[in-house]
C-alpha cells in the first residue's frame, strides 16, 4: 500500500501501522460526531462573518495610534456574535493566552477584592499572576487575596466548599475549562454551566470568567451560552485555526471588556487605540477554517486515548468519555517515557523533525518541562504538540495537529518511539 510506504520511509514499522489500523477500525461513528459539530460551528462562523457584513476593505493595514480601524473593530463584533456577548477585545497586542488572563483579572479586579477558584489550582503559568509564587506586578502585590476550592476525589466540584468559601469580599471567580497540568478530567460546557448557575445563586453580583484555551469549538457551544460573564482564550491555539501568528481574545460584558481595554492600553483610550499591524488576515481566516482544524485535532486526541489505553496506560480522557477540549493527558510512568513519546511527536514535525526535546527550566513553571513542537508559529498549541512537566506521575499532555492526518502521524510516531526504546510491545 502507497501510504504505508510513505509511513515507513518516515521511520513507521508495519507493527505499528497493523495496531494503528486496528484502533481505528472502531472510531468511525466517534469521528462522524466530531465532524458534526464541526459542521454546525462552521455555519456559525460564516453566519457571524455575514451578519457583521465582512468585507475586503476590513482586511487593511492599520500603524500607529490604530484610530479608525473598522478591520480591527469587525473582528471583535464577530467574535462578539460567535461567542453571544455583548463585546469582544480581540487584539495581537495580547501575546499569549496567560497574557489575555492577567489582562482580565487585573482589569476586574481592585485593591481588597477575592478572587476564588472553585476548580483546584490553576495553570502552572498564572501561579506569579494571581501570588501564590511571590512575583513582581502579582495581584497579591495590588492587595487582591486569593481563595481556592480543590475538586473531591471524583474530580467533582465541592460545592459545599464553595458555598462556605465565597463572601463578601469575593469579586471574580476563575474556572479553568482545561485541565492544564493536571490529571483532572476537563469540563464539559454544560458542567460550567451549573458551577456558574451555583455561584449566581450563592452570590448574584459575583464575576464568573472561564479560560477557554483548548475549548474552543469543541462543542456546538460555549460557556458565554451558559451565564460565563466573560471567556478568554489565545489566538494561537483553537480560535486562530493554525493561522494567526499571535494574539488573545476576551469577550464577554459590555462593562467587563471596556475595563479590559483600558488596562490593555490606557485609562481613557480603551478599544479606540491598537494598530493591526496587517495581521487581520491571518485572524479572520485562522476564525473561519478553527471548526475545521479543531475537528482534526479533537480526532487526534481520541486516536491517542484509545491507543494508549489499549496499551494499559491511565489516559484522561478515557476513550469512551465525551471530550471538552483538545487535550489527551497520558501517564507514562517514568521520565524515559516522556521523553521517548515527546522525541516522536517531534519527529514527526514539519519544522525542526530532526531535533531531539529535552526537559529544561521553563518560565513560569516550578519543575523542569519536556515540550514537542515543530511548529510554524512559536508555541501554537493547536499544532501538533506534545508537552508536559517531569514530576510524577509523568504525565504528557498531546494536543493539536492543523489536520487529522498530522496528528495520526504524531501519534504513531510516539507509538514507534517507545518501542524503540523497549517501553511498550505491541
């Protein structure tokens, strides 16, 4: 067969490629309900990009100060209308999905207030964001506390917990969608829903705000559908479909995101200011094929699961649960395996294939981290990747692939890998 040959042109054995197959023969109806959503959020993108009367002209360069950039400000009304809010702040100024949180918080959040996170500890990254590792310009150092619910055993909410946590002082509650670093299973939009409904009714004036990386288009919704007063993302992962070269977005409240915009750029100034620098482009049509990118990353992820499932590894998610992101956590079990399992996703890139990922001293994080990414923009997670940090219980986090068939390779190529390394039998 062609394809198997180029497969193993590329480092691929046939024992690999019989279990790959084998595998795949039962995931036919799974991928059928992945290319359906799909389908629909692609309708609703064109329909968003139609209502708000997308043009050519919207594609122009703005330099300087950015006044009048009509370009600049459609993007944020279709964002606005695909998210159902009533404003977007969609801006390369917003350098990375960390960037687009602290920029929320910090806009939302005064001297005095609480920020809560019901869900367990956040992202590594936003640990010197919020205080909890001392860093300079920290919401601790501005005099916001911070209160944290863990999730019980099953990974449930504790909504006791959170009932006798939140008070008076309790501005801004922060709910990661994704399970970051952790072994934890994500959130489905509608498991935001009722946490978010809970914490209305134990506080009404209470600001709910979900990080959505990796989330986006994973489902026909999103938790701005479900009562989240604001949802914050990166551009270089779902949303900039593998095309937009930086940027972050937030969209959400009226009054929420004008204070974003003022503390993005100045009191005073807010979304008036902000050049495109030429990037329009690359973000609209990066929103327009997402649908599409997402589903082949989504069937990626669910190839991954059942494979290394099959090979009696712990993988979050299992291979029969409803997904609610991009992520599959894998636990290898030992640093080799990660190591092993990131050499072939690398591999397997299209940029730097020949380079070997080793684990060093990232920052932002507390232990060193192993990351595989050959990846045409710097860090853009919705490429084939795979990362994770060297601590027990050596957990891989793979994500990504701009089509299905990337994220196949990557995956067989981690298979290839291990077995090389005397690691698994197949």
């Amino acid at each position: 067969m062609q394809t198997n040959a180029i497969y193993n042109q590329m480092g691929v054995s046939d024992a690999v490629l019989r279990f790959g197959e084998e595998v795949l023969s039962g995931l036919r109806e799974r991928f059928d309900a992945i290319d359906t959503v799909a389908e629909y959020n692609q309708a609703k993108v064109v329909c968003a990009m139609q209502e708000n009367r997308l043009a050519a002209n919207h594609f122009n360069l703005s330099s300087g100060y950015g006044y009048d950039d009509d370009g600049r400000d459609n993007l944020e009304r279709i964002y606005a209308s695909v998210f159902h809010t009533e404003a977007a702040l969609v801006r390369p100024q917003i350098t990375c999905g960390t960037h687009a949180l602290a920029l929320a918080l910090g806009a939302n959040l005064l001297p005095g207030d609480e920020l809560l996170s019901p869900v367990g500890a956040p992202y590594d990254t936003l640990e010197e964001v919020i205080g909890i590792r001392p860093s300079v310009g920290s919401l601790r150092e501005y005099g916001v506390s911070y209160a944290q619910v863990d999730l019980l055993e099953d990974g449930s909410f504790d909504y006791e917990g959170i009932r006798r946590t939140i008070n008076e002082k309790t501005k801004l509650i922060t709910i990661q969608r994704s399970k970051g670093y952790a072994t934890r299973p994500s959130f489905t939009v509608a498991q935001i829903g009722e946490l978010i409904a809970f914490c209305k009714q134990c506080k009404p004036d209470v600001i709910c705000m979900v990080d959505n990386c990796y989330g986006e288009f994973v489902d026909t919704i999103e938790p701005s559908d479900v009562g989240a007063d604001m949802v914050v993302g990166s551009l270089i992962k779902n949303p900039g479909g593998g095309l937009a070269p930086t940027g972050g977005y937030i969209c959400g409240r009226q009054d929420l995101i004008e204070r974003c915009a003022y503390r993005l750029n100045a009191p005073g100034l807010g979304k008036e200011v902000g050049a495109n620098l030429g990037l329009l482009t690359s973000f609209y049509q990066g929103l327009f094929l997402a649908p599409t990118v997402v589903s082949g990353a989504l069937k990626g992820a669910l190839f991954a699961s059942c494979c290394y499932e099959k090979l009696g590894y712990r993988v979050v998610p299992t291979s029969k649960e409803v997904r609610s992101d991009i992520i599959q956590a894998v636990e290898l079990g030992s640093r080799e395996a990660m190591v092993a399992f990131c050499g072939g996703i690398q591999a397997a890139a299209p940029v730097d294939s020949y380079v070997t990922p080793e684990p060093w001293p990232m920052p932002g994080y507390d232990s060193d981290v192993i990351m595989a990414a050959g990846a045409f923009v710097q860090g853009s997670s919705i490429e084939l990747s795979a990362d994770g940090p060297i601590r027990a219980p050596y957990a891989v986090y793979f994500q990504g692939g701009l089509t299905w068939y990337h994220a196949k390779l990557g995956i067989l190529m981690s298979l290839q890998k291990l077995l090389d390394a005397g690691l698994i039998e197949l």
